[in-house]
C-alpha cells in the first residue's frame, strides 16, 4: 500500500463537507503512483470513483496531463510541417448510435497536407461502442501492428499517426479494467479528451457531451498554456459534427481578440440539415465509408463533407466555410482522399508490416 497516494486518496474521498480539491503537483503526483501501480488496486479504484464523485478541476486534470506527458508516449516528427498537426480527442469507448466520419476526416485533412494524429484502444468499458482502431482495421490499416517508431514514420511520410495504447502506453491500458469494475467512467476519460501525444504544439480537437466539460477543457488549457484548441459538442461526445441540430463549437486562438469564439453552425444555411446516420453495425459502416472514399453519393456522404469542410477552414487549409465544403467534396468525388488511403497502406508495405 502506498501511504503517499492514502494521503491523496483521503482527500478527494472525504465527502463534500471535509473533501478537498488537489493541486496540480498532487494530481500529477497522483496519476503517477495510479499509472506505475505503485497505489494498490483498491486505492485506484477508490481514487477513481471518489473523484468521478467530486468531480475533476482544471488544476487536478493539468496535473494529470502532466502525469501523461511525463510516463506516456510522444510522436516527435523530425520534420516542420506546413500547418499544425491536429490532434483528435474522441472519447475511448467508441460509438453506438451513430455512424461516425472521424476517420474520413483525418483522411480529408491528411489529403489536403493537415497532418493528423489520433489515439485510443481497443473495445473499452463502460459503453464498449465501435472504436477507431476497429474502424481503421475494417478499412485495411492495422494502427495496432505498428511501434511507436513506425507510427512516427507513418506521420511523417502520410501525414497520419495513430497511438494505440495496448501496444504504446501500456501504463494506461492497464487502469482500463478499472472503468467496468466501478460502472462508471472515470476522470481519466476527460483527461483522455485533451491528452496530445505529440512532442510539439499541436492543435487540440476535443469533443464534449456536457457543457461543464468545455468548461473544463477551456481552464485546463489555459493552465497548461495552450492557446489554440477546438472544442464540439458533436454525436456522442466525439468531434462528429451533427446534421439535425446546430452545432455548438468553442474555438481557440492566440490571434483572436479574446482568445475564445463561441460558434453556432446550422447545418441548413448550408444545405447540409438532414438525419445522422445511424450505426447499424460495423460492417455496414465500412461499406459506408467505402461509398464514400469511392465518391458515391451515399447516405453518410453528407456528413463527410459537412465535417470535412469545416475541419479544412478550422485547420487554415481554406479561407472559409463554404470554400472547406466544396474542397471536402471535390477530394472525394475526385479519388484523392480514397488515393491518401492507398498511399497509407503502402506506407505500411513499406514499414514491413
């Protein structure tokens, strides 16, 4: 047993009355003792569902981060590349209601020279949805077969990283059971929103369900002194612009007058309302997709531009909205995201795996 983490533990876990927040060193602290498994299974599992209680600050989530940063894996490309890498935060338990683009907007981007990075496991407690890393599989690229050096490789040369973390953070894939044992998800799931694993600066895209996590994602990052985030409030907490509602996004930027702008996209002023797709299963996504890539005019080919096109303004590739959407849909109508796809698996051939 760890008498430090015991000190921490009694803490956060003493109620509302006598409880107390931790400062960022004992957050970092924390996360350090819970990730090297020097605090014993009961006192994680009791960290973990005391602070789900309390709720996380921004303080303890930019301590955690530092924890994060500190033990967990970095891509660290060797060469500048003409706009930030962006780095996608979805939540880690995948989606089950609805058919998510994430992938074929990594694609667009990649395509249009926005290098992008993502990062998850495998099917994860408590919502055990589809995760990106099955998605990716179903489209013929195998992100969990790669180390971390061929990830980076793989960045460099297709503009397209993925840490996968069974296979390069295995101190964080080891709290994972943790989430079915105590039902819930844990506070490490709002830090896995924010988390980039990336070596420089690198542009932050988080999604969000509830309004108090932006909030949170807003403060974290001003602690940590980031000044240029994406925060959506897309289907199912990931970064999936929807198509039946208005999209609620918080964008960030050191240049911008007040360094925050709150931004309302009705999809209808753009010709772009209409149902989400839903999530039938996972084979039928892949075909979905497929339709996509292959330019036909299919059901989710809507939402691909859509999301495509605002991520391609966001990102600085295009001066505004209207112009993302009509190179959105000119790079999949034309085989050119479909062609980035086949230079990734060659780029796979070519790292021999």
């Amino acid at each position: 047993m760890s008498d430090a983490f015991r000190e921490l533990l009694k803490k956060v876990g003493s109620g509302s009355h006598t409880g107390k927040d931790l400062s960022r060193a004992e957050a970092a602290a924390a996360m350090r003792m819970m990730l090297l498994q020097e605090a014993t299974p009961a006192q994680i599992g009791a960290f973990l569902m005391a602070h789900r209680i309390k709720r996380p600050t921004a303080e303890e989530l930019a301590g955690m981060l530092d924890a994060y940063e500190q033990l967990g894996p970095k891509l660290q490309p060797s060469r500048r590349f003409e706009h930030s890498v962006t780095v996608f935060g979805i939540p880690y338990d995948g989606r089950s209601r609805t058919a998510p683009v994430t992938p074929i907007t990594a694609l667009i981007l990649a395509t249009a020279g926005v290098p992008v990075i993502m990062h998850g496991g495998d099917r994860m407690p408590t919502k055990y949805g589809v995760p990106l890393i099955e998605i990716w599989q179903g489209l013929g690229v195998d992100f969990s077969s790669l180390s971390l050096a061929q990830a980076q490789q793989l960045l460099e040369q297709a503009g397209l990283g993925f840490v996968y973390l069974p296979q390069h953070f295995s101190l964080a894939h080891h709290l994972v059971p943790y989430r079915e044992q105590i039902g819930k998800r844990p506070p490490i799931a709002t830090l896995e929103l924010i988390w980039s694993p990336y070596g420089r600066d690198a542009h932050a895209t988080a999604g969000f369900v509830h309004p108090p996590t932006e909030n949170y994602f807003q403060e974290t990052f001003a602690l940590r002194g980031r000044s240029y985030f994406t925060a959506v409030k897309g289907l199912e907490g990931s970064c999936d612009l929807a198509r039946n509602r208005t999209a609620i996004i918080g964008l960030a930027q050191s240049d911008s007058d007040s360094g925050w702008e709150r931004l309302h996209l009705h999809p209808r002023e753009y010709g772009f309302d209409g149902e989400d797709v839903p999530l039938e299963s996972k084979a039928r996504l892949i075909e979905q997709i497929q339709e996509v890539l292959q330019g036909k005019p299919g059901e989710l080919m809507p939402a691909a531009i859509w999301n495509g096109g605002f991520y391609l303004w966001r990102c600085g590739v295009c001066p505004d909205l209207p112009t993302g959407l009509a190179q959105a849909e000119a790079l999949l109508t034309q085989g050119k995201v479909a062609e980035k796809l086949r230079e990734i698996s060659q780029a796979f051939v070519v790292a021999g795996c």
